[in-house]
C-alpha cells in the first residue's frame, strides 16, 4: 500500500514525542533535530506501519534495505556537521528520509541507489518540488559521483568493508565522511577529516548495525 501523504495533528505530537527522546539519548544537534521534526517520517513508509511510524527503529523498505533507526539518522546527521549550500553526497539512498534530512537542513544533496526498485520509486518522491536541491542517481556507492566533485561532506547509510578511496577522492580538503566501517553484526560509526596531504583524520563513535554496502548496481 501506498503511504497517504496526511500529516496530522497527531503524527505531530508523535514526532514532537521522538525529538525529545533523541534529545534524552543524547542528540544536542537542534539543526538537526529541526529538520526530523519538520520531516514527516510516515511518508516514507508503507501505510502499513503509520501508527508505529515514530518508533525509535528500524523498519523494511523491501529490496532487503532498510529505513534507518530515527536515532541513528540524527546520530550520523550531527557528526556530519551540516552547514546549508554544502554539497553532501549521500551513498544508499533508501527511502529517501536520510536524504531529506539534510535537504531540509539546506545542503545540495546528491544521493546514489545501487537497487533499481528502490530508485524507481523516487519519481514519486513527495517533496520534489519542495528540495530542488536533491538529486537522485543510480549507480554504484563505491565509485561516487566524481561529475559533482568535490564534495564537502559524504555519509554513507550501509556497512562499508573499508574506507572506499575514490569517495576519498571526491572529498574535498577539510571535507568530512561519515561512515560505519567493518563486516559482521556491528560496525565502528567513523569521522573521517580530509588532511592538507590527503590523509585522512579519523574519530571513532559507537557501534551500530547496518546493512552491507556492496558493489556494482541491482537491476
């Protein structure tokens, strides 16, 4: 089913509910918890799940992807250090709701799908007139979007194997990658600053589940 695009007095309260819980988990980013709470998360969901759509989790998108924890987006949104007219490249859009995020905290978001039912859909996309400023490409994560380099900031929304070096590349001196790296269950939540050398500054976080990044595109 459809979502139905109807943001009601409730869903608000809801949303108000979950902004004060990422608060409460330790969220200090009111950019960011801003931007979540103008952002109707049910849109980018099945009508199925609109009454538990303001849960703090995980929920499938099909395509055996995910639409990420609220948590976990305000937690990668806020080590990114968004600042509106950045460029961000977004590696797995998804469901579109990390992309939106930073499109509503002003950045010049340009996001890349390797799954093709998944990218389809974004011709649907609710909000295409209101963030012009989002761009969606199909495509492989490792490789980026080298056309629009370089860019200030790329996060990356699955479990990358290791550091992908021609995102390396396409991150500007001074830029900031977000990402959480390793196979297996868990994976470090990494904060990579691009040197004056081109190597890299890194700051580990917590730990977190994600789905893996892979390689190539799925059509």
């Amino acid at each position: 089913m459809k979502p139905k695009f109807e943001d009601t007095y409730q869903h608000k309260g809801l949303r108000r509910q979950l902004i004060q819980l990422l608060r409460e988990k330790g969220i200090t980013d009111e950019a960011v918890l801003e931007a979540m709470n103008n952002i109707p998360r049910h849109f980018f969901l099945d009508s199925a799940f609109d009454k538990i759509a303001y849960e703090d989790r995980a929920f499938p998108i099909g395509e055996g992807q995910t639409i990420s924890q609220p948590y976990t987006v305000a937690y990668q949104t806020q080590l990114l250090k968004v600042k509106k007219l950045e460029k961000v490249l977004e590696i797995g859009t998804g469901s579109m709701y990390q992309s939106t995020v930073l499109a509503e905290m002003g950045a010049k978001v340009y996001t890349i799908e390797r799954q093709k039912k998944l990218y389809d859909q974004h011709s649907a996309y609710v909000f295409k007139m209101k963030y012009p400023n989002l761009k969606f490409f199909f495509g492989d994560g490792f490789e980026g979007l080298p056309a629009f380099q370089p860019y200030d900031k790329i996060l990356i929304t699955a479990a990358a194997p290791f550091i992908p070096p021609k995102l390396v590349q396409q991150l500007k001196v001074g830029g900031i990658m977000v990402l959480p790296v390793d196979e297996g269950e868990n994976q470090r939540m990494l904060r990579l600053t691009k040197q004056e050398d081109g190597s890299l500054h890194e700051e580990a976080f917590e730990e977190f589940s994600f789905v893996p990044m892979l390689t190539g595109k799925n059509r």
